[in-house]
C-alpha cells in the first residue's frame, strides 16, 4: 500500500493527499509517500497494521520515530495482493530489517512440510523479532554489529551458501528482500546456481 505522510518537519499536520483526476490518482507538489507491506487488517475494527524500521533517515523512520497517537498518514491501495507459491519444495527468505514484516507475514501463509530457511540480516541480537513458529522453519539471524545497514556482505554471502545445498531437479523458492545493492548481489547469485527466474522473487526495498 502507498502511504502518505505529513510535511517533513511537521508531523502534526495532515498529509497531502492524491485526488483523482480522469481515472488516474496525481499528487499534489510537496506529497510524501512511500510503499509498506499491510501487517495485518482487521476489517470489523478498521485497524490497519504497519511495521516500520526506524532510522534516521527517509521521511518514514523519521515520522516513526516520533509517532504518537492523534496523527495522521493516509492510506492508498493496495493495488494487489502477493501470494507466495504453495507447492515448492523448499523455500528459501532472505531479508534485512525493511523485509521482516514481509518475512512474518509469508511464514503465517506458508503450507506445513516442505522446508523453510530464512536469513535475516540485523544489527544484533537485540534486533532480533519474534517470527510465526513454524514445523520445518530454520533461522539463521546474520548480525553485522556496528557496519551500516546496507554495506556488508553478510545476507548475500548466506544466500549464496545456502543455494549451495539446494538439491538439483527439486522446485523451489527464494524470495528476498532487503537494500538494493544486497539485492543485486542476491541476483548474481541466483544466475550462478543457475535457478530459473520464475522460482525467485527479489526486491530493493531501499536503497543506500
């Protein structure tokens, strides 16, 4: 889903939001959006639930970091739903941080029996999250200490590894999700194990 966020610098004011114009939503100058993953959705209640990273930079970790109840963001789309594939026999899920909330939601979705390996890159233990429990689920949480998100090897080389082992003549999945240039060097991967494109799904969630 797209969603809008106050002025930067000015958190207690509402967002500027799209209008429709001729079928087509345009933004007014000076709107700031950005893309999140639905947590979750309760249509009785109406409660939207988002996971964002904080940091210090991008108007979302900043507006997440002073959150407080009483202030607004709005809220477009989605425009689809993605669905993991159902009858792999085995997957793979690789993220850093900006992909856990993604990562929750696809072990909650994932059929019981075929193996799961996930990779999480995190600055440390105490950026650790509770995942669904899952029969078949191995986690392996990559800590890259005090190196900047974003600058270690350390979630692509894990991948890399792990293809290592993946039986030959077996369908599977890799899904990633993480900063861009991690995500690139997850690709390269994939194209030296030689899996077919279709049996992968890898996104840039931001970028250094």
């Amino acid at each position: 889903a797209k969603v809008w966020f106050p002025p930067d610098g000015r958190p207690d004011d509402a967002p500027l939001l799209p209008s429709e114009v001729d079928g087509a939503w345009v933004a007014p100058d000076g709107a700031v959006c950005r893309d999140y993953s639905i947590r979750s959705f309760d249509p009785g209640s109406g409660e939207v639930v988002l996971d964002m990273a904080v940091h210090p930079h991008g108007p979302a970790g900043r507006w997440a970091a002073q959150a407080r109840p009483g202030q607004e963001l709005g809220l477009l789309g989605p425009k689809t739903t993605k669905i993991p594939p159902m009858d792999r026999d085995w997957y793979v899920l690789a993220v850093d941080e900006t992909g856990l909330p993604g990562l929750q939601s696809w072990l909650e979705q994932l059929p019981a029996g075929p193996g799961v390996r996930v990779l999480a890159e995190v600055g440390g233990p105490a950026d650790e999250i509770a995942l669904p429990s899952r029969t078949g689920t191995t986690v392996t949480w990559l800590h890259r200490g005090t190196a900047a998100a974003g600058t270690t090897t350390l979630l692509a080389d894990a991948v890399r590894e792990e293809l290592r082992h993946v039986p030959d003549g077996v369908e599977g999945w890799l899904w990633a999700a993480a900063e861009a240039t991690v995500v690139r060097a997850v690709r390269g991967h994939v194209a030296e194990r030689g899996l077919d494109r279709r049996s992968c799904a890898m996104t840039g969630y931001w970028r250094r």
